[in-house]
C-alpha cells in the first residue's frame, strides 16, 4: 500500500507540474509538512493499525490527529507510533467524555505524546440552540480549565458547521468563542466546515487571532451548496485547491494568527489520490 502511494505521490506532482523542477521562485507559503487525521484512514486503521501508520509514514507525515484507538490502549498506540517516529500531537474524544471522565482523557493524551485535546461534537437536537451554546460554554470552561492547570494540556473545540447560525450581531459561533476562558479554551478550525455554512475561513482567523490552535485541511466539491446541518456526502471531500475554498487566503490567515499544527483530512473514498495531490499542492504554495 505504501508503494501505490509513493507512486501515486510522484504521478500527482508530474501531473500537476509542482515538482521541484517546475516550481516557481519564491517563499514556500506552506514550508511544513502536514499532519494527517486518523479518520481519513478510519476503514484501513479498523483492519490494521501498524500497516496503516507505515503507509501514513510513507507518505512523509509525522504529526497525527487521533480520535479513535481502533481497538489499542494508548500505550499499545505509542509504542506503534514511537517505532516509526510519528507523532500524536491531539487528541479527539467525544464531549460526554471529556465532560464526565476528564481525568482519564488527560491521561490518555499524555501517555500518546498529545499537547491538545479536541472535541469535534456538541449533541444537541437540530436547530443548534442557545442553550446548547450556553451549555457547551460552561463545559468547555470547566473542562479546559482541568486539562491545563493540572495536566498541561490545551482543549480545543472543532466546528462542524451548525454553530455558525445567526445569533445577535454574529453567530453562536461567535458566542462560543466570546464566553470561553482564552487561557482554558482553544479552537480546531475545520475549514469546510467553517465555508459550508457560509463563512469565510480566513475571516475567521483574523477575527479571532491566537485563538485556533489547530487547522483541518480540508476542500469542498465545487457545485456543492452549504447549510446548517454540519452534514454533507464524505464524497464532496476533494483534495486542495479543487475545490471552493480560497486555500492560499486561509493559509496566510492562520500563520498570522499562530495556528500550529495543520492537519489534512480526507474523508473521501479517493483519499489514496487526494492526500498525495493535496500534499503536492500545498508543497507547491508561494508568498
């Protein structure tokens, strides 16, 4: 599998005239190597973790996002990641567990090497409502405050889309982000689902400077219309630069507001391509 993605690599950069031999002069805007999202590989990781980290490693990717162990305790997970010199750097886990076993998630993300833990889901029943903002606000607070004052650790909050419904003057995004604690409580920005219901990414970063800590590196099939839901076809995943989003905007946006690890996921059934074509495409970036 990882010989198919060295090819697949190398195919993708003839393809698209990014490599070395054909880039333009100038500053890299994206310098750095990417990180990945475990769940871009969620069917692969189910059936054969190491296999698939060797793939990942393959690739070039050294920083990894995990939201799900696929059946291995956390230090069967870093001695897999520790053979191969991949990092853990955060740590997804559902809310009802970050809010009711606190202590076992910090645990968990420091025996597996993470800086950050992150929440990608706030339940609630469809429309997202301010009581669910207000009760994710108290949460998070509480929460976060645990991680880093007694473990070290940095909470984020990943958006999904929902949040972004009109509230007051600006959105219950907004009121998420104006009525969490700046010292307990950080945020994932998920570019795609930042854009499907209708906000502008880079905006975001500039409004709410050093407050995202974390980027998913993610493109919208073009044609494909957004809404409220946080839902749409894992399909409508595309590799950078394809699709609706302003890649190059995003990108100068979070260096300036101090994102620091970048992390692609592709949900798509085409990740073996897209991943190698985004990676090119990112490689291939200039100031």
């Amino acid at each position: 599998m990882s010989k198919i993605y060295h090819l697949l690599s190398f195919v993708t950069l003839l393809f698209l005239g990014l490599d070395n031999s054909f880039a333009q002069s100038g500053k890299p805007l994206f310098p750095q190597k990417p990180g990945l999202v475990s769940y871009t590989h969620r069917q692969s990781f189910a059936k054969d973790v190491a296999a698939t980290l060797d793939t990942i490693k393959a690739l070039g990717i050294t920083d990894m996002e995990f939201s799900n162990l696929f059946g291995k305790t956390p230090e069967e997970m870093r001695k897999l990641l520790d053979e191969r010199n991949i990092k853990c750097s955060s740590f997804g886990v559902g809310y009802e567990e970050l809010v009711n076993k606190t202590e076992e998630v910090a645990r968990k993300a420091k025996v597996l090497g993470a800086s950050f833990v992150r929440v990608a889901w706030i339940p609630h029943k469809a429309p997202f409502k301010l009581e669910d903002a207000q009760k994710a606000v108290a949460d998070f607070n509480k929460a976060g405050k645990i991680l880093k004052e007694q473990h070290g650790l940095t909470f984020c909050y990943h958006n999904h889309g929902y949040e972004f419904q009109p509230y007051q003057k600006g959105t219950f995004f907004d009121y998420i982000v104006q009525n969490t604690d700046p010292k307990y409580v950080s945020f994932e920005l998920d570019i795609l689902w930042a854009f499907h219901p209708g906000q502008n990414p880079a905006k975001l970063l500039n409004k709410y400077p050093k407050r995202f800590k974390l980027m998913h590196l993610k493109d919208l099939r073009k044609g494909v219309k957004g809404d409220f839901t946080g839902q749409t076809s894992t399909e409508n995943d595309v590799a950078l630069g394809t699709g609706q989003l302003n890649i190059p905007a995003i990108l100068k946006a979070a260096k300036k507001a101090g994102v620091q690890h970048y992390y692609i996921e592709d949900e798509s059934k085409a990740k073996s391509v897209q991943v190698p074509q985004t990676m090119a495409y990112l490689k291939s970036l200039k100031e």
